[in-house]
C-alpha cells in the first residue's frame, strides 16, 4: 500500500520549509550614458534551519545581495520570496516593517550605541517595535544568554567591552525579535582570528541548538568553510552552491577571546 500511494506523490515536492527564494535578480545602477549590472540573473532558494554563507571577492556583489536579502534595498529585476511573501516589489514602508519583524542583522562594524548599556543596546529593536517595558526584560535576558554574553557585563556600557562581547552585543540585539533570518556581514571582519572564532562558534551553536536560519557574507574562504553551505559570488552571479558536509568547527581558544 505504500508504495501504490507514494507512486503518486509529485515527483520533486515543493518544500513547505523554504525560507527564502530569489528568482532572476538582477540589480543595475546608472552610470553616466550606460548602466552597470551588478547583480545578473541570481536564482537560489535557502530553507528554514540553514547556516549559508554567500562568500567571494571584494566587489563581486555581495553587499548588494546582502541589501536585497535584507530588504534594505529592492533589486531592479526578478522575485524574491521571503517565508512565501513576494517582498521585491513591495513599498518601502512595508519592507521596512517585514525587515523590523523578521531580520536581524549583525554587521561588520558592530553598530552599537557606545555609551548606552548593554541592556539598552539589545532593548532597541523591541522599543521601536512599541513592546511595553515590564515584558521586554525577558526577551532580552533571553537574546543575551543565547548570543553567550555572561550576565556580569549586561549593565556595562558598550565602548567597556571587548570585541568579541560586542559582537556578541550585536548578535543578541538581532536575536531580541525572534526573527527568522539571521543576516551577518563579515561579522569577524573587525576581530582578530581568536575573536572572530569566538563569533563563528556563536552561529554554529544558534544553527545547531537553536535552529536559526543564517545567512552569513564573507570574503574569506576560511570563514565561510564554518558554514553548511556555501555559495559563491563572483562578478554579479552565483558561480557555485556547494554543501559543506564537513564544516569547520569553531574552537574557543583564547583566554583573551573568552566569553
Ligand atoms: P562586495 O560587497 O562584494 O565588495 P558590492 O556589492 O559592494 O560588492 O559591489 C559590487 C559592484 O557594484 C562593485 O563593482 C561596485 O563598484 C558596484 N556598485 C555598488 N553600488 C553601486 C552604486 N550605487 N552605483 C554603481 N555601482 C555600484
């Protein structure tokens, strides 16, 4: 009987855990008489739980594509699915409330608020989507403790911690709304290797404990090679898609790194 049954499911089933699907995006800025293309025909779909990481050369687009992914910007051309909505061509206004709700990003450069606490730092995102103050402590312990920030420091300022705490600031601060994706942007570009160890280990754990859906950006093979999957991105166009059955594992080694 279960054979005759499954004979007629579809023969490739549409995944129901697809998080993000993008169609022949292509983004193309004027310049002077002519246009530069700088993303061209960019199809890949990434399902719920994966930990990506889009990596290539200074200048081959993946800023522009980490834009895109992140509703910071609407390519010019093609579809992009987000959790099943047609996010491309939608107003700016309710991109930005998709963007608020469902991303947390984690940049290059941190972006914390250098004299406001720790607490206040990851409290931002809630505040400004209207949660009331006695329920947003519990989200935020909650976001602190998953980014892996020991409690003794959640009432220091920011500018007192070290790199890898504030980038652990930052992790939790994306982490506060329960998004479902995770975008990072060379998130270990300002941090020495130990450090920036101390970030990868802290994805690796959100992928594998949590389940987290993480889209990282890199220029470097090395840091890439911590994710899942990797695509590359060379001159606008994703060159390859290769599963990575054997990620490098993240190892906290440094006294100086830790927590
Ligand atoms: P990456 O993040 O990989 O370094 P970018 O996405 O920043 O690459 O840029 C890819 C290419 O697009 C570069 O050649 C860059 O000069 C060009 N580019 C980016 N933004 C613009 C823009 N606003 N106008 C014209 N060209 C741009």
């Amino acid at each position: 009987m279960a054979f005759a049954s499954s004979a007629l499911l579809p023969v490739a089933p549409v995944s129901d855990n697809c998080m993000i699907e993008l169609r022949e995006i292509e983004k193309r800025y004027p310049t002077g008489d002519t246009e530069t293309v700088v993303l061209r025909d960019v199809s890949f779909r990434i399902d719920a739980g994966e930990f990506v990481a889009i990596m290539g050369p200074s200048g081959s687009g993946k800023s522009t594509l980490m834009h895109i992914l992140g509703l910071l910007d609407a390519p010019s051309h093609g579809t992009y699915l987000l959790e099943g909505t047609d996010v491309a061509a939608l107003p700016e206004d309710e991109r930005a409330a998709i963007r608020s709700r469902r991303i947390g990003f984690v940049f290059q450069a941190f972006n914390l608020l250098p004299r406001a606490t720790v607490f206040r730092n990851v409290a931002l995102p809630l505040v400004y989507a209207g949660m009331a103050r006695r329920v947003r402590r519990a989200h935020i312990e909650r976001a602190l403790t998953a980014a892996g920030l020991p409690a003794d420091r959640w009432q220091h300022r920011s500018n007192q911690l070290s790199g890898g705490q504030m980038q652990r600031v930052a992790i939790a601060r994306a982490l506060v709304n329960d998004p479902a994706l995770l975008l990072a942007d060379e998130p270990t570009g300002n941090l020495d290797t130990a450090t920036g160890e101390v970030v990868l280990e802290t994805f690796q754990r959100l992928h594998q404990e949590a389940h987290r859906t993480i889209v990282l950006i890199t220029h470097e093979q090395y840091v890439a090679e911590h994710a899942q999957r990797i695509l590359h991105i060379r001159d606008g166009a994703i060159r390859e898609d290769i599963r990575n059955h054997a990620p490098r594992i993240a190892r906290i080694t440094s006294p100086h790194a830790h927590p």
